[in-house]
C-alpha cells in the first residue's frame, strides 16, 4: 500500500486544499508490487490536483 498528500498553499503559506490518495499495486514480486503502487498514485493525485486547480 502507498499513500500520498498533496497540499495546496496560498502565497501566505495557509493550506488552502489538501489532497490524499492511497494506492495498492499487485505482484508476487514485491518491487514489482511497489513500483505499480507508486504509478497508480501518482496518477490519482495528479488528476486530483488538475481537478482541484482548473
């Protein structure tokens, strides 16, 4: 399992959106496992954070 936060900041540096994701990748090889788990993340908070700015 991976998990993931991105803040959003103000240029005053209040938090004003905070974004989370977790993500489980499935392999019998364990970095296998790892690496697919880190893509899927990326991937959701990268669409979350497009869909939080536009």
């Amino acid at each position: 399992m991976t998990e993931g936060d991105i803040w959003i900041k103000d240029e005053v540096g209040r938090v004003v959106r905070a974004l989370q994701a977790k993500a489980k990748g499935t392999s019998t090889d364990p970095g296998e496992s790892r690496s697919r788990s880190i893509r899927k993340l990326s991937g959701q908070l990268g669409k979350a954070l497009l869909e939080a700015l536009f």
